[in-house]
C-alpha cells in the first residue's frame, strides 16, 4: 500500500512538472500595474515567477521551493524564502514614493491570503510585517497622510482589521 501511494505521488508531481512547464508566460493585470507571470525550470524544476516593472525599478517573485519565495526588488533581496505562496495584489503611487501590496497565501481555504506590503522611495526600501485576517478581499487606498491604507474584512472567526503603512511602520486600527 505505502508503495502504491508513493507511486501516485510520483505520478502527481510528474504531471504538474510538465503541466507547469508546457505554460507559455503571460501578462496579468492588477490595480496599478502588469505582472508578467512565468514558470521557468530552476534545477530541474518548474519554478512559478513574477515580474513587475515600477518605473526603472524590477520586481521579481519567485518560488524557491514547496510553499516558500523569494522577493528581489531592485536587484537587492528584500524576502528569503518566505513561507507561503507570494503574489503581487496591487501597486499604489503616493507622490515620492510607491506601495506595493504583496498577497502571501498561507492556508489554502481555511486561511487563503495574508499580506505585506513594500514601500519603495528614493529614501529606500521598506517591507512591513506579516498581516490580515485571512480574508483575500481587502480595501486599499493611499490615505491623505501619504500612507497606504488597507482594510480587511473579517473571515471566518478572524476580526476584520484595518491597517496602514508608511516610513517603515505598520499601524493597526488606523
């Protein structure tokens, strides 16, 4: 039996190795933007990547193993294998600077998105902390502060949350 079912687990991952290698790369809008989405083949594997172009700066998204990625914006690692499945949810300009709000799926149904976000200015590059209440649907604008707002519904026994971003720190509740 154990033998049997590591011979469908084999087969599985054969056919999703092929399957995600036969994609051709494609172009997906999002708020603000276009990522261009691409499944190059990294040591042996099939690799999901992401690419954004804000300006003369490059975003890139990549899977770096099962479940984890990486985030290099302006050629500089920002994420080292960061747990969870990335994806770049919208990009919002707020005068010197721009927001980058990244989804990171975390759980599958139970707990489908959390987020990050990335602020990029000519003062450098900041990355916020891990939040959301799970809930993929979130509420983002650039408030009047300069900062980037984002409101998440509340999912399943998750409180809704509102949060914002801006100069390197993270707000609840604001």
């Amino acid at each position: 039996m154990k033998k049997m079912v590591w011979a469908a687990a084999v087969l599985v991952a054969a056919c999703v190795s092929v399957l995600a290698s036969a994609q051709a790369p494609r172009t997906e809008r999002i708020p603000g933007g276009e990522v261009r989405l691409e499944w190059p083949v990294l040591g042996g594997e099939p690799r999901f990547r992401q690419t954004h172009v804000l300006g003369p700066a490059r975003l890139v998204m990549q899977a770096t193993g099962l479940g984890e990625f990486s985030l290099h914006a302006r050629g500089r690692e920002i994420l080292k294998d960061e747990e969870g499945f990335g994806g770049f949810a919208g990009v919002y300009p707020a005068g010197d600077r721009t927001f980058v709000l990244l989804t990171v799926a975390s759980g599958g149904q139970v707990c489908p998105a959390k987020f990050r976000i990335l602020e990029m200015g000519a003062s450098g590059t900041a990355i916020s902390p891990l939040f959301g209440s799970c809930s993929p649907n979130p509420r983002v604008a650039v408030a009047e502060d300069g900062r980037l707002r984002v409101q998440i519904p509340a999912w399943q026994r998750q409180p809704a949350q509102t949060v914002s971003f801006g100069d390197g720190a993270l707000r609840q509740g604001r």
